[in-house]
C-alpha cells in the first residue's frame, strides 16, 4: 500500500503571508500581547521610555543634537517589530492553511433520515444523533460514524490526497470527517458533532496556533529568560552611580542599548516562533497536533506502543489461499466459498469472491431467482453460509464447521488439523469450507502488512526507540506479524486494559510513551499515552482520544512526529546557545564605549577597533536587531536533525552554535559600524 505524499511545503517567503505578518508584527506591539514574552516587554519598555524622553527633549528645544539618541530608539522599536514579525511568519503559514480549509465549507446541503422519509435541510442545521444518507457526488454534511453501506470516500479536503478511501459501517474504518466528498455507492451517517465542534473546526482551530499554549520546556526557558533580563536590569541599574563616579555620567539611550544588548533578545524574540514551526512541520507532513506539549514529548519518545489491525496491517484480513483436503478439487472448494460469500458484505467475505474469480475465473452469480437461503454470520454459530438446491455450504470457525459436518453424518478428514495448524503458525486464520457432510478445505485469511514498514521500524531502532506491538491476536498468530513486520516486541491477547497497564508501567520507569491506534477499544490507551497518535481512518473515539491525528493514517508516520520533535528541541537549545555566546563580543563592543573617556585604559578591550563609542554602540544595537530577521528562517524551518546522541549534540552546539555565536556578532558589528562611519550617521 502506498502512502499519500506530504503536503507540499509553504514557501518561506510566499508574499501573501509575508504582507500579513508585517501587519501582525506592528498589531503586536499591544504591551498586552508583550508581557507574554518577558524580554522583549522589556525591550518595547525601554523603547517607549527613550521615545518619550526624545519627545520631550524635542519639544523643550533642550539639549544637543538628537541624531544618535533617535537612532536608538528607532533600532530599539525595531528590534520589538523584528521579534513580533518572526512569531507573525511562524503563525501566518498556520493561518493561510487554515484559510485553504475554510474554502472546503460550503453551504452544503444534506438529506436528513426522519421518521422513514428523506428531507433535504442546510447541512448547519444538523445535529448530534441526527442520520442523513449520502449518495455518489454528495458532500459528507458533517462529521459521523457510517450505519450502513459502503462507499469510496475522497478525502482531499482534508487530507490534500485525491487518493480515495472505503468508509464502511462496523469496524474501525467508519468514521467520516465533514466536507469530504462520496465518489461512488452511498452510505448512511449518524451525525456526531454539532456545528462549530467539527473535525474541520478543529483542524482550522489547531493549524492557525492561536490558542497554541507553551510547553513545559519552553515555559522553563522563559523563566530561564526572565531570570537572566531582571539579572541585567540589575547590572546596569548599578552601572550608572558607577559612570558618576568615573565622572562619565550615562544617558538613558546608552544605558538602554546597554540592557537590550546583554539579555537574551535573540532567543526571546525567536522563542515562540520556534514552537509555532514545529506543528506547522507537522502539518506539512499530514499530522495535526493538539498541542505544542505534544509536539515536544515526541522528541523525547523512549518506546512505541502500535496496536496490530489497521496500524500495521491494512485492517482487513485478506483471502490469500485456497486448500483443497485430499481427495477435493481445489476448483469445487473454490466454488463453494464463493457461493457462501455471494451475501457476506465484509471485507473477508468480498476478498474471498475476488480470489476464486481471480484463481479459478468463476464469475459472481445471481442467486435471487434460485430460492438460495443465505445464512448469515453470528457469534453463537461463528460460520455464515448459503443453503440452495439442496445444498448446505457453510464457512467459518474449524471447530463449528468440523461440529456441522459430524452432525451431518459425515468426518473430517485427520489432514485437516495439519492444514489448520500450519496457516496458525504463519500469522494467518483458518476458514474451514464444508458441503454438509463433506470438508472441502480451508481458506487461508491473512492479515497484510503495510508496505515498507519493516524497513521503518528498522530506522525507529536506529533512532533509540523500542517498538511493541500489542493485538488480541493469539500468541502464534501475533509472533508471526511480530517477525513480518520487524517490530521489537509484542504482547498477544491484549485487552484494552493490557494496553493501559503496558504505558502505565513503561511510564513508571520514566519513560515516555507514545501509542498509534484506530480503534474505539484503543481511546483509553492513546489517552494515557504521552504522545498518543490517532489513524484518522479510524473512530471518532480514537480520534478524540488522542493528541495527535495523522491524516494519512499511516502508523510509521511515527518516524516523521519524532524527528520534528527532536528537531524543535534541537533548534531551540542551538539558538539559546547562539543568543548567550553573541552576547560577548557585544560587552567587547559596548563595554569599552562607554567608559572609555573615563578609563582610557579600557581601549586595550576595542579589539573591533570600532571608530567611536558612539558608532559603536549604535553598531552593537542595529546588529542585535537584524541578527533576529537574519534566524527567521532557521527558526522556521529548524536545525537538520541527525541521530546523534546528547553528548555529540551538545558538542556540535558548542561547536557551530556557541562559537558562531562569538565570532559572528565580531563580524556583523565591525561590519556595520563601517557602515554607519561613511554614512556619518554620528
């Protein structure tokens, strides 16, 4: 089977979004909005006090020439605006998604099942429970479990995949999301979301990050941020008795360039949207997070809990084989299957038509005129069949059909237990086929592993994470996919407590865990989980469940959710440690500016040989505020992720991050105030 492709990746710097986020970085400055982002509240702070302080100088007629103060005023708002428009790029590629999203709602109307008549009503009028019927060419009106029918189902308003799906009633493919469109047959919904609580209300809601809350790393490192700005607060507060007494007073501006320079603005300007680019990845890869906490705990992921049907394997259990007992032609036990089968709209019993046309070219018949009595399948008899001219065919469970043929006068041949046994032990299920009295064979039902799964887990394993696959399977048929499919682990006959019991005791060791499930007996599972990913084929309970939804529905989408997640740790550890280590070759910039004509010994520190204190501090101030815009991109599409281990990542942090960060700002600051000499800008 192959997966939809990603969603094809928004340019970086795609015009429209850009326009938008120059008005959301200037929307931004509200102080109210800014005390959410503690440094750079101080900065917006600073900056209005050296604007008023300038305005009031200004109106005065006092004071000399204000050309260098209004400069750093100017760069200081731009350093806020620049902190703002980062965090405005990160959210506007969420928001233009969301905009494609919101095209997919119409004013669709829907037929409404009431009291065994169709009524057409707008599809904004339904409600939970209501059941509506939708044909070949109709709009799915809202978000539901399907009662009955089967139909392929086009996805694309969701998905961005053409590719079409078969929703059908029971099991767990029978969810359908508002807005996706029926392409052939039909199907009876049961409506099970109100207006505004749709899947799609929630994908805009999710994909547009403005309810977005902070993880817990990333509320420690603002406190880290904060911590460290009211430590600089206090140095330069302290600097200015100590310019008196040098007799070098300070001015506000230079005290302030001073502040703005030494804390953290790189990080703090670039925090939020670090976290906002890290669920846009994973949109760009059909996965909707719920939350960024989510996002970050799929870094840290130790082991992968899959459950077997449906994430594994395709879901359905498949006729592969047909096995004629001695003395039957596999031809007649072919026959007889499909004249059982003819009735049983499942996906076994379908897949049992399809083989014998397939092997033997026998052609579908229409029984309807020929009196044929169709026994369906129940969990008292587990055998479903057809009675007709005479005939008792029945297939299902060996030990039912084997208890059918004895009472009807007849046995079973001793070969049938070898035959049983061996389809046991490669991870398949027995059907037994039987014509009253007479065993004809077995059918050999597989389960179908998903392609290029095996060679998925096998680069989870490279990447440190255990996987376990957990089924209700028996133990011979679960080893068998186990081995298949290349996982690490399985636990068999798993109930839906199993499950729970397993993350509950893997996250007592300290481990954090994720589960990929599709199921409603997989809910309870995928909410205990710390990263819990739910197929979007599957029921809305899983669904709910979760905090992860992969819109492609494929289990090894794992492998992109931790790597992203990996990779926003990694960003925001290498720009903290990029924002810290440029903060040093601005004291070489700053430091001796200031204090210079007090203490000309100070000069041995002008190692930039910057032409002035004042051309140097103006240089150190404009550098801190383009070296944000200069990050945008590497906060938005984050540091490439290898799988190294934390001592490397620390080491090539140090290594690029850390001494880049040194050796940078010399580059950029020396850079610039040559620039702001020739243009005798002070």
């Amino acid at each position: 089977m192959a997966y939809p492709s990603e969603r094809k990746p928004t340019p970086l710097w795609e015009p429209n979004i850009v326009r938008r986020a120059v008005i959301d970085a200037f929307a931004k400055l509200d102080p109210r909005v800014q005390a959410r982002n503690p440094v750079m509240f101080v900065v917006e702070v600073t900056a209005a006090a050296v604007t008023g302080i300038l305005a009031q100088n200004f109106l005065s007629a006092r004071a000399a020439p204000l050309g260098f103060e209004l400069q750093i005023a100017l760069w200081l708002w731009f350093t806020v605006v620049f902190a703002n428009f980062a965090e405005a790029m990160a959210e506007g590629r969420g928001k233009a998604q969301a905009d494609n999203l919101r095209k997919t709602r119409t004013e669709t109307q829907a037929t409404l099942l009431r009291d065994g008549h169709e009524i057409s009503v707008p599809a904004t009028s339904l409600r939970r429970n209501d059941v509506v019927i939708v044909r070949a060419g109709d709009i799915i009106p809202g978000d539901g479990e399907v009662v009955e029918g089967v139909a392929a189902v086009n996805e694309a308003a969701v998905t961005g995949e053409s590719a079409p799906v078969i929703r059908e009633s029971g099991g767990d493919r029978s969810a359908v999301t508002g807005g996706t469109i029926v392409i052939s047959d039909w199907i009876k919904v049961k409506i099970t979301a109100n207006p505004g609580e749709t899947f799609l209300d929630r994908m805009i809601s999710l994909v547009e990050g403005a309810q977005r809350q902070k993880t817990p790393n990333e509320i420690a490192l603002s406190i880290l941020l904060a911590g460290l700005t009211i430590i600089f607060m206090l140095v330069c507060v302290s600097l200015y008795p100590f310019g008196l007494y040098a007799h070098t007073p300070l001015s506000l501006p230079v005290e302030v360039s001073l502040l703005v320079c030494l804390i953290p603005t790189t990080i703090g300007g670039l925090l939020s949207a670090i976290g906002i680019a890290g669920m846009d990845r994973l949109v760009q890869h059909n996965v909707l997070a719920m939350s960024g906490r989510a996002v970050e705990a799929a870094g840290d992921v130790d082991t992968l809990l899959l459950d077997k049907t449906g994430t594994i394997t395709l879901g359905n259990r498949m006729a592969t084989e047909f096995i004629a007992l001695p003395g039957i032609a596999p031809q007649e036990l072919a026959d007889a299957a499909q004249l059982a089968s003819l009735a049983d709209e499942t996906p076994e019993g379908r897949s049992i038509v399809v083989l014998s046309k397939n092997q033997y070219n026998l052609r579908g018949r229409e029984l309807a005129q020929k009196d044929a009595e169709f026994i369906p399948f129940s969990a008292q008899t587990r055998m479903s069949g057809v009675n007709i001219n005479g005939r008792r065919i029945r297939k299902g469970a060996t030990d039912m059909v084997t208890r059918f043929v004895v009472e009807a006068g007849g046995t079973v041949p001793p070969e049938l237990t070898a035959i049983v046994e061996r389809i046991a032990r490669t991870g398949g299920t027995p059907l037994m086929v039987a014509d009253g009295g007479r065993a004809l064979g077995v059918i050999h039902l597989k389960d179908v592993i998903k392609e290029g799964i095996k060679e998925r887990f096998a680069r989870l394993r490279a990447m440190g994470l255990k996987t376990v696959m957990i089924t209700g399977d028996n133990p011979l048929t679960a080893a068998a996919i186990a081995s298949e499919s290349g996982v690490d682990d399985f636990r068999a006959e798993a109930t839906p407590e199993t499950k729970l019991r397993l993350i509950r005791e893997e996250q007592a060791e300290g481990k954090l865990v994720a589960m990929i499930g599709d199921g409603t007996n997989d809910a309870p599972a995928l909410a205990q989980a710390d990263v819990g990913i739910a197929m979007n084929a599957g029921t809305q309970a899983a669904r709910e469940a979760g905090n992860m939804i992969d819109l492609d529905s494929n289990p090894t989408k794992i492998m992109e959710v931790v790597e992203i997640g990996k990779q926003l740790l990694i960003t925001r550890g290498a720009l903290t440690t990029f924002s810290i280590a440029n903060d040093v070759a601005k004291y070489f910039a700053i430091i001796p500016a200031m204090f210079v004509l007090g203490y000309p010994e100070l000069q041995a520190l002008n190692i930039m040989h910057l032409a002035t204190p004042q051309s140097a501090i103006l240089s150190a101030v404009i550098f801190n505020a383009l070296i944000i815009v200069a990050l945008i991109p590497l906060a938005l599409r984050g540091v490439a992720y290898r799988p190294l281990g934390a001592a490397a990542i620390l080491t090539r942090n140090l290594l690029i991050y850390g001494l880049g960060g040194v050796i940078v700002p010399f580059i950029g600051i020396k850079l610039i105030d040559l620039a702001v000499t020739a243009l005798h800008l002070v």
